[in-house]
C-alpha cells in the first residue's frame, strides 16, 4: 500500500484530466492496467481507481511469467510476449460481456467489433506484445525534459557502465531488449511525448478505424 500511496503522490498532473477526457468522449470505454509489477491503479482511491475498470499483472501467472524470462534468455531471444496481453484482452472482454448483458444490448467483442489501443513506454513489451494480440498501440515516449523520465535511454548503451545503479538487467538481456525494440518499431501506430496528445491519439486510431 506504501507503494500505490507513493504512487498517487508522484502522479503526474495531467493524468487525471486525460483519463477523465477520454471516459468522456468515449462513454462505453474500458479501461485495463496492464502491469509487470504489483501496482494496482484500483488501489489508488484517491486518483486512478475511478478511471480503469482491472488491472492485468504478470504476477497474476507466475508459470508463463517465469517461461518469458527463460525464453527471454534463451540463445534464440525468441521471447513469446503476447500471454501477459491475451489475458488482458480476455479480462477485457469478460467485462464488455458482462456490461452489454446489463444494458440488454449486443456484445461488441474488443479486437474485432470494437477497437483495442494498447498505450505504453515500452517499445519491445507494450508495442510488440500487443500488436501480436491485434491492439493499435500508443508508443508514450516521454519529453525528458518535462517528465524526467530516462529509462529508455537504458538500451541507447547497453554497457553495465552506463546503466543506473537499480538496473538488475544482464547484458545479454539489455542486447535482445533492443533487437525487439527495433522488431517494433513498424507496429507503433501513434507516437505521443506529451501525455496530454492521448486523447487526441486515441481520437484519431477510431476515425483511421471508421474509415475501413
């Protein structure tokens, strides 16, 4: 709890307002964490829990959480990312399900009748794991200057020197994080440095997708 608490503190400030913008606009939206972590925003009463509807972590599924990391190491570095958000899109669609049987209307299943937008910093795991699950995907790469956030810098030099001193990555591990970084690149279909241009972002992958 000293965790979420902390989180809440440190939450950047337009946050609320974006998530809040986007109920808005899209009033049937649901909203999932997806986390590698044990952060749980429906734990943060004070600031996120109103917004999303679950959260997905891996630490939900140990057995396949601990399979990606073998693979990850592996001499192949064929990592399967794409179990953490399957079961997400599955969660997802229990709760679309459960919503559409309440209002006595037609289910729209995600990923096919109605869109799926995976949002992320993460180019190899958001980017690359969702798309392989059919989501449009929202690369968040952050203004350094604004945010201070320097985590992807990690993998422009992936010498021990240069990585910060909580990094508990191998080598081996930072060099195949970047070969799938670069694998998704082509699967990004917006990218943001601002976390106020998400709505926006979001606006423009449902008319792109009303047009086909």
């Amino acid at each position: 709890m000293g965790r979420h608490h902390a989180s809440e503190r440190n939450l950047y400030p337009e946050v609320i307002d974006v998530l809040r913008e986007i109920k808005e606009e899209h009033p049937d939206v649901i909203i999932g964490a997806v986390t590698d972590g044990k952060a749980n925003p429906l734990l943060m009463t004070f600031t996120l829990m109103n917004y999303f509807d679950f959260c997905m972590s891996w630490e939900d599924d140990q057995g396949a959480r601990t399979n990606f990391f073998k693979e990850l190491d592996s001499v192949e570095g064929n990592a399967e990312l794409s179990w953490i958000y399957q079961a997400a899109l599955d969660k997802g669609n229990v709760l679309a399900s459960t919503n559409a049987n309440m209002k006595e209307v037609d289910t729209k299943e995600i990923g096919k009748d109605s869109l799926w937008i995976h949002v992320g910093d993460d180019l190899a795991y958001d980017v690359g794991g969702a798309a392989q699950c059919g989501a449009k995907t929202v690369y968040v790469e952050l203004d350094e200057d604004k945010y201070k956030q320097t985590a992807r810098l990690r993998f422009d030099d992936t010498s021990e020197e240069s990585q910060p001193s909580w990094s508990t990555s191998s080598k081996k591990e930072l060099d195949t994080r970047v070969e799938m970084n670069e694998a998704a690149v082509t699967l990004v279909d917006k990218k943001i440095r601002f976390l106020t241009r998400l709505p926006e972002a979001v606006n423009e992958i449902v008319k792109e997708a009303n047009k086909d």
